[in-house]
C-alpha cells in the first residue's frame, strides 16, 4: 500500500482542527448549565485538538512502520524463493555442480535472514 502515509498527512491536521471546533461547539453552544466561558472552552477544545493531533500522528507512525515492515518481509520473500526454486530445481545440473549450487544457495538464504531481516528492527 505505497503511498497511503502520504494521504494521512492532511488527516494528521485536519483531524485536531475538527476535534477542537467539535470540542468548542458541544461545550459552549450545547452545554449551557453553566454557562461555560469562552477561554474555558477554548482550552478545553486545544487539548482535544491535542490529543486528536497525537493520536493521529501516532497512527501515522505505526502505519509507515507496518509498511516498512512488509517491504522487508517481501524482499526476504523474494530471496528465499529464489534460492528455493534454484535448489529445487538442481537435478538438471550435473551433480558435480548440484552440490555446489545448493550450497550457494543456502548461503544466500542465511545472509538474507541476517542481513535482510534486522532491517525490520532499524527506523
């Protein structure tokens, strides 16, 4: 799913501004008992704005993460089933080189869960 961190960057925004005038609207048009004062209610709506905005950053970040993860997980997809397919399909060399290219091609399996994985890990 490329690019769908680039569409919730306007979210990342709108979303507070949307969480405060809700805020603002419900605590001084609809509650009225008492009525509430207007910087009470202006602060009251910025730290839902607030919240609203850290929370959707928050999602942002996981969302970017999960992304990143899954490229991570394709490219070691990717080089596993290589190998796989080339030691599947050893039996139409000849079998002084069957052994050889097994090898290789387990190494490449190991240097792919090595080198390749721990990229999940790195931000």
């Amino acid at each position: 799913m490329p690019g769908v961190s680039h569409r919730l960057k306007p979210l990342v925004v709108k979303h507070p501004i949307i969480v405060a005038a809700a805020a603002f609207f419900v605590s001084f048009v609809l509650i009225q008992i008492p009525p509430p004062s207007i910087p009470e209610t202006a602060v009251v709506s910025l730290l839902f704005g607030w919240a609203a905005y850290h929370l959707c950053k928050s999602w942002s970040r996981d969302l970017v993460r999960g992304e990143k993860e899954e490229r991570v997980i394709a490219d070691i997809n990717h080089h596993i089933n290589n190998a796989l397919t080339v030691i599947r399909n050893r039996k139409s060399l000849p079998e002084s080189q069957s052994d050889q290219v097994v090898e290789r091609e387990i190494e490449r399996i190991i240097w792919a869960l090595k080198e390749v994985l721990p990229m999940i890990r790195e931000k």
